[in-house]
C-alpha cells in the first residue's frame, strides 16, 4: 500500500534544523521505543497497560517512555493515580510506514536479483 504524502516546500537546511531532526530519527532508532510507539497506535495506554503490549520491565519502559516524551512524539496525561500515553499525533507512524514501504520494495527487488541468477 503506498502511502501518499502532500508535498511541502523544502526547508532551508540550516545546521540547527539539521540537529533538530537528528535529535529527532535518534529517539527512533531503538526497537523498543517503536514498539511502544506502534501499541499506542489504537489509543492512550498506561505504563502497565504497555508493559504487558511491549513485555519491556518497567523500569526500561519508563526510560524510552520520556525519550519519546522529550523528543515530542508522546503526550501524557495523569488520571487519578495513572499516567496515559499517547502519540502527539499520528505522523509517527506515517513515517514509519513510509519506510516499511521502502523496505518491501527494497526486499522485492532483492529477492528478483537472487531468483534470477
């Protein structure tokens, strides 16, 4: 499935706008914190709520929990005496499907190379 993107202008890459996203794909280059990411797709959860989705321990959830947090992809709200986390927004997970798609279609050309030896 191809996901479709509205093209935007492109941004002067200054360095600071550079670190920014850096900073950015770094909090997303660890498994789990995409694992966590991927089961808050359907709504907010609680840190046990996750745990049990994730099987990460808690102390190792908490610690990608506000990596996410401070990189900006989550939100977190307290009710009562829980925390809920939730994706700030959805374009998260656009991007990651965007690069599933890359992988497949990297993955399809692969296989036809070998297959056609």
């Amino acid at each position: 499935m191809a996901l479709k993107t509205k093209i935007q202008p492109r941004r002067a890459a200054t360095p600071e706008l550079l670190a920014m996203v850096a900073g950015r794909f770094r909090a997303l280059s660890e498994p789990a914190r995409l694992s966590i990411l991927h089961a808050l797709e359907h709504g907010p959860l609680t840190v046990t709520e996750l745990v049990k989705q994730t099987g990460l321990g808690q102390g190792n959830l908490s610690k990608h929990l506000q990596q996410l947090h401070t990189a900006g992809f989550l939100s977190r709200t307290r009710k009562g005496l829980f925390v809920h986390y939730a994706l700030a927004d959805d374009d998260v997970l656009a991007l990651c499907e965007i690069m599933c798609g890359r992988l497949e279609a990297d993955l399809t050309t692969a296989r036809a190379k070998v297959t056609a030896r």
